[in-house]
C-alpha cells in the first residue's frame, strides 16, 4: 500500500543546496517516489543562535514503509550526508541536513520504540510545524500551487 508523506529538509553547512538535492536524491532511492519538491528557500536558524543561515525545502513522497521504517531511514540518510548527531531536549544546533517526517496519511502517532540499541521517538503530525514558517511556507507549496 502507498502511503503519502510530506518532509521538511534544511542544511546550514556546506553546500547547502547540493546537501539539499543529496538528500532527495537519498530519499528517492531508499523511501519511495517524489510526488512534489518545493523550492528552495533562505531562512535564519529557528531555536539557536547562529551566523550560518538555512536552505528548507518541502517533499511529498509516497512510499510502504511504515512510520517506524521511515523515521529510521531518514535518520540514515542524514547520518550518510554527513549529520552526526540529533538535536534533543530542545537544544538546537549547525548541521549539513536535517529531515523531519511531517505527516504520514492522515495518522496521530505519539510512540517511542529502540532501534540498534537506540531511543527513538516519533511523534505526527509534528508537533512545532505550524510554528516554523520555515516549514509551513514551503509546505503550502506543494500542498496548495
């Protein structure tokens, strides 16, 4: 079965905009396929303090992974472009790309599982979305142009 998932994507190292296609070009190829890619757009780092700006975009994909699989391949293809490490506890910080699951379906989904050993929380819609227009702008890209 497909299933419709929108993503936020942003890097603020490196070059960003090549960051930025590696990850779709990942997420092609290990998730599912592109229905929709917004534009690119310059934004200033949301919850920490930095000189390095950010380039966000939004994707629509489909895909049959389940929640779970896809937050753990995400996760994957952020540690293969270069991202060591996640932001927790609301502590913010510079990355080469970060991507963010902002709905799956129509699915309320507030879980946490253990995957490799490690702590892994997954909660959609995401809950800051409607807060960051970093997010919403390019959303309302694909969802309404």
């Amino acid at each position: 079965m497909q299933h419709h998932v929108y993503l936020s994507l942003g890097s603020n190292l490196g070059d960003k905009k090549e960051n930025l296609r590696q990850a779709i070009h990942a997420l092609q190829s290990q998730v599912g396929s592109l229905v929709a890619c917004s534009a690119f757009i310059a934004t200033e780092p949301w919850g920490f303090d930095s000189e390095n700006t950010f380039l966000n975009a939004a994707v629509h994909l489909t895909t049959q992974l389940t929640p779970c699989q896809l937050l753990i391949a995400t996760q994957q293809i952020e540690r293969l472009l270069g991202r060591t490490s996640k932001s927790c506890n609301k502590e913010y910080h510079d990355r080469t790309i970060d991507i963010d699951i902002l709905t799956y379906d129509t699915m309320h989904i507030d879980e946490t599982f253990t995957h490799d050993g490690l702590q892994l929380s997954l909660t959609l819609p995401h809950p800051l979305m409607h807060e960051r227009d970093f997010v919403m702008i390019p959303l309302r890209q694909i969802c309404f142009d």
